[in-house]
C-alpha cells in the first residue's frame, strides 16, 4: 500500500484537473443572478469575524463556514490572490480549528462535519495550505468509518449513530463526490450503501421521506435525486418518478428551511434535466432579487450566514466553476 505522502504526489496530475476551476463558456450569466451573487458575497466579506467564522446565530458552525467558503469557490473567486483571498483562507483555517487533532471530526454533528469536510475538498489543490490534505484525508475516513457502523447504510448526527436519515445522509453522499473530484479514495460499496439507503426513503410516486418512504417532500427528495444523479444512477423508474415530481413542485418554497432546499434544488434540477432547470433557474433568481435586503443578506431564522451562502450556491449553476457542478 503506498503511504500518503506518495498518494498525494501520484494524485497531484489528477488534481490539476479534477479541481480546474475554469467555467464553461457557452452559457451567459443572467445580469441579475451577478447582481445578486455579487452583493451576497460582498455582505458576507464584510461579516467576517477576525477567527474566520460569522457572529450570527449559526455563523460559528463549521457547516455555514464551510458553505460561506463553497459560495466563494462557487463564483470562481481567486483563494490565494483576489480580492476575497483573504475571507476564503481564513474560513478554511477556522474549520481547520475545529477539527479533533485524534479522529478528524468537524464540529458536533455529522451536519457540520459533512459540509466542513466538502468544504476541504473543493479547497484542495485550489488553496495553498499544506493543512489541508491531511485534515481532508482523515475527515474523509471519518464519513467512511460512520458509514460502516451503521446498520443502515446511510448517516446521522453522530459519527456513532446506528440509525440514518436522509438529509445527513444526503450531506454525506454529496461530500464524498466531492472528495472524490479531490482525487481521495472513496469506496464504491460506501456509494451503494448510501443510494441503497435512500432508495428505502423513496416511495411510489417519485418523492423522498425522512427516514422512510412515508411523508415525502421536495427537499427530501432534491437530495435522493442529487445523490442518485452525481452516482450517474439515472436509467431507473425510481429516479424518472423522483423528477417528475419535482417537476411538479417547481413553485414549492420550503417554510423551514428555504436556501437548504433551493441549495439542493438547483443542484437536483440541473443534473436530471437542464431544460427543467433552465426554467426554476429563471423563477429562483427573480424570487431571491425580490428578498435580498440592502446589506446583500437574505432573511431567514437560520441566520444570515448560512441564509446567504444557501442563496448563492442556489445560483451557482449559473457559474459551473466547481467540479461536482460537471455533468
């Protein structure tokens, strides 16, 4: 088995690709979604705290810091020399801080963690901190070891949780892709656990539930379609329902928590139909123009943090700078 040190020169050819930022050019960015990812960034540079997390309510939590870091990374913003370096550099060094030095757990959730973890990735090979690929690496085994002692193939709150849902799961699911992009070893049988997993959460008529079949919702089901989509596990009758009837909930606009859900949304519609997408895309970025206040953030009891980082990355499919954002 080759040590780390020689897996990280052997994988850095891969990584020049897997992480090139370089957005697609055939697509114009509608003015408005600019307008409104601009003024989204510039209020969270602003916010900033000296320790590289937020003040608001969530805004210490590794998961919002890591999500305010994605929406950076997102819109293509240069993390070693461009006028956000600063803000970027200093978000990954906060989530670096609340990494256990013995196990490599992120924060006190597997919420926290998962979202801290990809955050990791997708700065990796594009940030230079040679702290990141060991922290990526044992956050990454981490997800990998949860996921083993748990009899239901999925993820929970704790990295000793047995049972699962499917919003941790799915938070999960999406990171190790995105670990993956980074060039880090992920299992194939972790990838199938999980999909096993929420296929048991999706019932007859195309729709997610929390921890079952029943009470299915687009969020929940936003998430299974994004999963099934990134592990290219489309020609099914499972995933054909699951589109449709998120096509038919392209108005729905979640009460509790609405960027969480418009974050998966985008991310679900795209992968599945572009033309689909396309549509919500338009809709989404009229309705976020509508409720962005003058500092650049977005309402919400999540706090303002995580409100805006969800928003923006909602429109991130307008950018495609990110690697887990390829088709």
């Amino acid at each position: 088995m080759c040590s780390y040190p020689t897996v990280l020169i052997l994988l850095s050819a891969t990584l020049a690709c897997a992480q090139d930022l370089t957005r697609r050019q055939d697509d114009t960015v509608p003015p408005q979604a600019e307008s409104v990812y601009e003024k989204g960034l510039q209020y969270l540079a602003k916010a900033q705290n000296e320790l590289g997390a937020w003040s608001d309510s969530t805004g210490s939590e590794p998961a919002a810091v890591g999500l305010c870091v994605a929406a950076f990374l997102a819109h293509g913003e240069d993390p070693n020399n461009g006028p956000y370096a600063k803000v970027m550099r200093r978000g990954i060094d906060y989530i670096l801080t609340q990494q256990d030095a013995s196990n490599g757990y992120i924060g006190n959730s597997m919420y926290n963690h998962a979202f801290a973890t990809k955050a990791l990735a997708e700065s990796y090979g594009v940030i230079d901190n040679p702290k990141i690929a060991p922290a990526l690496k044992k956050a990454v085994e981490l997800i990998l070891s949860a996921q083993k002692r748990n009899h239901s193939g999925g993820w929970r709150y704790t990295p000793q949780s047995t049972d699962a849902d499917t919003t941790v799961t799915g938070c999960n699911m999406v990171t190790l892709f995105a670990a993956r992009n980074a060039g880090m070893a992920v299992p194939d049988e972790a990838i199938k656990r999980g999909l096993a997993f929420l296929a048991k959460c999706r019932s007859g008529d195309g729709s997610y539930g929390y921890t079952s079949a029943f009470g299915g919702k687009p969020t929940l089901t936003a998430i299974g379609l994004l999963c099934s989509s990134l592990a290219k596990d489309t020609d099914t009758r499972g995933f054909k329902a699951s589109f449709e009837y998120l096509k038919k909930n392209l108005d729905y606009r979640e009460k509790y928590y609405p960027y969480y859900y418009e974050y998966y949304m985008s991310q679900a519609l795209f992968h599945a139909d572009e033309a689909t997408w396309r549509e919500w895309n338009a809709r989404n970025i009229r309705y976020l123009g509508t409720i962005q206040n003058r500092e650049g953030a977005f309402p919400g009891n999540q706090g303002a943090s995580f409100n805006t980082a969800g928003a923006l990355l909602s429109l991130a499919l307008n950018y495609r700078y990110l690697p887990i954002y390829e088709k």
